[in-house]
C-alpha cells in the first residue's frame, strides 16, 4: 500500500566499478489528461514516471564460495587447488562453478580481504594452506601438523592485498605426508572468499 510521500523502486544497475544505481517513483506524480473519460480514469491513466530520484550506492564486489563435497589430496608431494562448487554470494560474478572452479577473480582494481578455511582429515595430515597469485605467487599461507585426537583446521587470510584487475586467487593445499588427506565438509570447510575493501 503506497500514500502521499510514498516512492516506489522502478529500476536498479551496477556499473563496472561496483556502483549501484537505484532508481524509484514518487507514486503521486500523476497529471490528468483532458481527453479521459473521467476523472478517476484520468487518474490511472495518466499514472507514469515523471521524476526519478537517484541513489548512488557504492557496492564493493567481493565473494564467498564453498565445496558441498569433499575433496582427496594425493600423498606427498602433492599440492592441489581446492575447487568450489557452491556460492553463498557473488553478485560481480567472480567466480564461476563449472571452469575453474578453484578461481576468485579480482575483476575490479582495489585493495581486497582474501582469506580461506579448510578442516583437513586424517588425524595426523601435515599440510599447507595457501592463497596463491595467478597460479605462482604464495601470498599467505598457514602450515600445520595435526597431533590432536581430532581433524584440524586452516585458516589463511592475506590481510589485505592490493590488485590490479587481471588477477585471480586460489586456495591451495600442499600435502606434506606420506598418505592422503581430504578436505572435510562442515559449514566452515572448505570456504574460500575475496572481498573489495577500498
């Protein structure tokens, strides 16, 4: 239900750098033609944009992606991209769940969060995380060997890495041991994220 003052959105756009433009309609813009049958009709009738207010809203592009499977890491020395099936979100599409799943594109220049999670089984796995640069350039990574009673946990994040807008990330595993591992499938596991910061 609308009333005086009341706006209705009629269209919205984001452009190439992640601004978004909303556009809306002062549902009492009407005027009266004098060729309606009545008044009424002339009313609705005549009901249609005559202004537009804009909103500029800068929405910075980033994702977040995850496996709904898990995934085996031959034995050592073996290192592996993680791939991802899934999206939780990626309005900027970048990245895609049928080629290269392993990849977040950075489409835009900015300074960006990237950061991944994976629970690695067996007990006693030693691997390595990492976030890697366009397949070669280690920008964070985390190394653990898991002497608990329980499978262990990786995080890695880059606190903040500045990039042109060519580049793409992965979330690697290198498997240090002489058997297998797998990623394990939780919530958290395997998560893999890029989010535009400035």
């Amino acid at each position: 239900t609308t009333s005086a003052g009341d706006f209705v959105p009629v269209s919205t756009s984001i452009d190439d750098l992640g601004t978004s433009t909303l556009r809306w309609r002062d549902v009492n813009a009407v005027s009266v033609r004098a060729d309606a049958a009545s008044v009424s009709d002339a009313v609705v009738a005549s009901l249609h944009v005559t202004s537009t207010v804009s909103f500029g809203v800068t929405v910075w592009p980033g994702c977040r992606i995850f496996n709904s499977g898990s995934q085996i890491i031959a034995s050592f020395p073996t290192t592996a991209s993680i791939t991802f099936d899934s999206e939780r979100w990626d309005p900027a599409s970048m990245h895609s769940s049928t080629a290269t799943t392993g990849r977040i594109v950075l489409n835009v220049v900015g300074t960006y969060d990237i950061g991944g999670s994976a629970l690695i089984g067996p007990i006693g796995a030693e691997v390595q995380l990492q976030v890697r640069l366009n397949g070669t350039s280690q920008i964070a990574t985390d190394f653990f060997h898991s002497i608990l009673t329980n499978n262990q946990i990786a995080n890695v994040n880059t606190l903040w890495y500045s990039s042109v807008s060519t580049n793409y990330v992965e979330l690697v595993i290198i498997n240090n041991a002489a058997s297998v591992c797998s990623t394990i499938v939780n919530d958290y596991s395997p998560q893999f994220w890029a989010q535009r910061i400035a």
